[in-house]
C-alpha cells in the first residue's frame, strides 16, 4: 500500500503562471482524506514550500533546494547542508566567463551581484524573490554560505558550464537540470532521491509504500527510487523513460494511487 505521495512543484504541481489547478489540489486532499501523507520536493527554497503547503491547507514534508534541507511535516528538520569550504566560490567566479545570469542560494533567501534586465524578467518569471547584494562574489563563503548555486540562460551554454566544473572540480559538485534553461550546482551527494531516502527512514516507510511525481532530471532520483513513479507528459524523453508510468497531471497520479490502494 502506498502511504506517501511526493510532487515536485515547478511544471508538475505548479502550472506555467506558478498556480495549482483545483483539480490537483482536491485530488492532494482526497489523498489525505485516504490516509495518505503528502510531501513536497523542489529546487525552490523552504518558505515557498511552506506558502504552497499552507495554500493547499495541509501539512506536508518537505524537500527544498533538491534536497539540502529536509522537514517533515511537523517542522522536525532531519538535513541541512551547504557547500563545504570555498567550492561555491569558485564555482561562482569559474563561470563568468560564461555570461550566464547566476543566482545564489542560502535556506531561504536568494541572491544576485546586480539585478539585471534578465535577472529582473528571470525573478518574475519563476515568481521567487531575489535580492541584490553587490558585494556577493567577496561574500561568497564568508559571510554568505550557499546551499546552491544555479545558471540561467542558452542549454548549451549550460552544458559547457557544467562539463567545465565537473573537470575542475571532480567529485566536489553534484548538479542538475531543473528548468529547460536552468543548470543548479548542489553540494556532493545532494539530491531529491537522497533526501527522500532520509525522509523514508525517518518515517519507516519502504519504497514501496512511497509515489513519486516530476517532470525534469532533477526529479530523476526520485522517481528511480519507486516502483510507483510518474513523468509528466511534456517531459523530456529521458526523464519519462527513468518513470514507472507518463500521466498528464498530478490528479492523474493520485487517482492511479487511490485506485491501487482500493486493489491492494
């Protein structure tokens, strides 16, 4: 029997104007009203998990920042991770000759050397706060301790930043492709797979007894870490193949989830 349902938010739970559809919500609710748990796992930050989780009027775990902070449901915080020593500060200076618009994290807030015409149309598009901090790359492993640091702009640009990081810095660096445009530079080891393994123990559940849902190779661990996985549609081709099952919402997969708890 399943008994924990995680979703990822941006493109999965979260449509292209950062809403939830009703039909989604009522069906986290129908879940809920079933028994199940409900937990969220996302690149954003802890607080707009909260915000979504207090929307949908529930109380959910949490996995933020692909997995560097970790909550369960009753505010019990089993991880928090930021990047060791000055790693996130070469990463930072590395890329500049890249010309990408860099954005860097710590738990809560988000940060960038000067705002931009694309950093401005970048915040706005993801509808995620940004602050301006002029002094960011001196700050950087100083008074300022990221948990991620992440890169907008052309894929292939992205892809020559991250071949380029991962042979300067082999083994130090994990990192992802969150959004279409978007490359996040994580702490070694860090991931929403990992992260929802801690969460499973913490909880005594196997995964088995966990569905999974997501849409972008971040979501990858995650789904390979459950038999009950599911890929939206407009996925890329890879992420649907590391999936159980394709579904064209969230409410698709919850009712495949309460159709085999009712057959189990």
């Amino acid at each position: 029997m399943i008994k924990l349902f995680i979703s990822d938010l941006d493109n999965t739970l979260f449509d292209h104007e950062k809403q939830i559809h009703p039909q989604d919500q009522n069906a986290l609710h129908k879940l809920m009203d079933a028994g199940l748990e409900i937990g969220l796992a996302s690149g954003r930050m802890d607080f707009e998990l909260v915000q979504v989780m207090n929307r949908i009027q529930g109380r959910f775990h949490r996995i933020s920042q692909n997995g560097a902070f970790i909550y369960t449901k009753e505010g019990k915080c089993l991880q928090r991770v930021t990047f060791p020593g000055n790693i996130s500060k070469q990463i930072y200076e590395a890329s500049r000759p890249f010309g990408l618009v860099c954005f860097v994290s710590e738990e809560n807030e988000m940060f960038v050397a000067e705002k931009t015409e694309k950093a401005r149309a970048i915040e706005e598009r993801m509808k995620m706060p940004v602050h301006t901090r002029p002094q960011l790359p001196e700050e950087i492993g100083k008074s300022l301790f990221p948990s991620k640091v992440c890169f907008f702009g052309d894929p292939n640009d992205l892809k020559r930043l991250d071949q380029h990081i991962h042979q300067r810095f082999p083994s130090q660096v994990d990192s992802f492709i969150s959004d279409t445009d978007c490359l996040d530079f994580m702490p070694p080891g860090i991931s929403k797979g990992n992260a929802l393994q801690k969460l499973a123990e913490e909880l005594g559940l196997k995964p088995e007894e966990i569905a999974t849902v997501g849409d972008s190779f971040n979501d990858v661990s995650m789904l390979e870490l459950t038999p009950h996985s599911f890929a939206m549609h407009h996925a890329p081709e890879e992420v649907k193949q590391k999936a159980g099952r394709v579904v064209s919402s969230v409410r698709e997969a919850c009712e495949w989830v309460l159709q085999y708890n009712q057959s189990s």
